[in-house]
C-alpha cells in the first residue's frame, strides 16, 4: 500500500459531516489516525477524542 493510500484510510468527511454523524471531527469515527512518510506507516490514537471515535460534547 502506498502511502497515500494509508493515509487516505482517515476519511473524507468534513468536520460538519462528521459531527452530524456523531463522530468525531478529526479520526471521522475511525478513533486512530493514519500517517505515513518515506513508506513507514503509523497509526496513531486520535488526540481528538482519546480513541473513541465520537464526537465531543
């Protein structure tokens, strides 16, 4: 997978989206964050709402 392909994994939906759905603006519900540079790639808690996936209240 490249990495563009790894980081395309965070979702598409807009923060306005998101919180329409109940999830949280920033993971999209995913509760981790993809990242990737020069091929290694990494999955990270969101910071945003510590792994939940829901939006804040």
């Amino acid at each position: 997978m490249t990495d563009e392909q790894w980081e395309a994994q965070n979702g598409s939906l807009s923060p306005d989206e998101a919180h329409a759905r109940g999830l949280c603006w920033c993971c999209t519900g995913n509760r981790v964050l993809y990242t990737a540079f020069g091929g290694v790639q990494r999955k990270v808690d969101c910071h945003e709402c510590g792994g939940t996936g829901k939006a804040a209240t």
